[in-house]
C-alpha cells in the first residue's frame, strides 16, 4: 500500500499576508482560495511537490510549526531567488559535503520555520516529472 503525504497545514495569522508570502515570494502555486460563512482557508504547493500546504485551517498557534523541509537541486541559487524575491534567508551551510548536506533556512512572516535542503540528484531525477505536472494546480486568487 502506498502512503502518501499530501498536504501539511501551516498555522498563520493573517491568511492574506501569508498567501502573499507563499505564492508571491516563495514562488508555490495558489491551487484554490476557499472562502465561506463557516471558512477561509488556502492550499499551496511548491513547485515539483506533491505534497501542498494549507494555509488558514490549522489549530495551532501561529508561527508554531517548525522543522518543515523543502529540497531543491541547487542551494545556493536558491537562496538567491528567494533574496531577490524579499526574503530573509539564512546563509547557507554545508555541515556534510555529500549530498543533503548542504541548507539554509528562513521563515514565514508569522515565524513559521524552513529549511531548504539540496539534493543535487533532483536536477536529474525529481520526485515528480515535468511531464507529470504540466496543468497541476490553478493559480487562482
């Protein structure tokens, strides 16, 4: 039987300026904004994942959430994106120079804590193929 983690809910205080964060900074896709009497919540997926996050519905305090991973085939550029996008990430480190050794880190604007992994095999081999994405998430508003 497969397992699969698909989504991981991010505890945020302000969903529109979390939203904002997660699509306009980090670069994930907004896959639907859902807005009700009862709700208002968002689901975002990194580029690549298959695994989103939702922003708006956790019932944890926010900025409580901590160790949460993203890898990427090149840390360095990166990091370079996403200081040129605004954000505030750490430098990064090499505490193993064989691949998954190489991290930095950043935040959300509630504190929610990143780190960014590189994994210089995805480049070649990714979780989740090109071909396999083309049409995945909506982008919407």
């Amino acid at each position: 039987m497969d397992w699969a983690l698909e989504v991981v809910q991010v505890p945020v205080s302000d969903l529109d300026r979390a939203v904002s964060f997660y699509r306009d900074q980090l670069g994930f896709v907004l896959d639907h904004r859902t807005t009700t009497d009862q709700m208002d919540f968002a689901q975002l997926t990194p580029p690549g994942s298959g695994c989103s996050i939702v922003l708006g519905m956790a019932q944890m305090a926010p900025g409580s959430l901590h160790g949460l991973q993203l890898v990427v085939p090149d840390a360095r550029a990166a990091r370079q994106e996403l200081v040129e996008r605004g954000v505030d990430a750490g430098d990064v480190t090499v505490i193993d120079p064989r691949d998954g050794g190489t991290l930095f880190g950043f935040s959300d604007p509630d504190g929610n804590s990143w780190t960014v992994q590189e994994m210089k095999v995805r480049a070649g081999r990714p979780l989740i193929p090109l071909e396999a994405r083309i049409g995945y998430g909506a982008d919407q508003d």
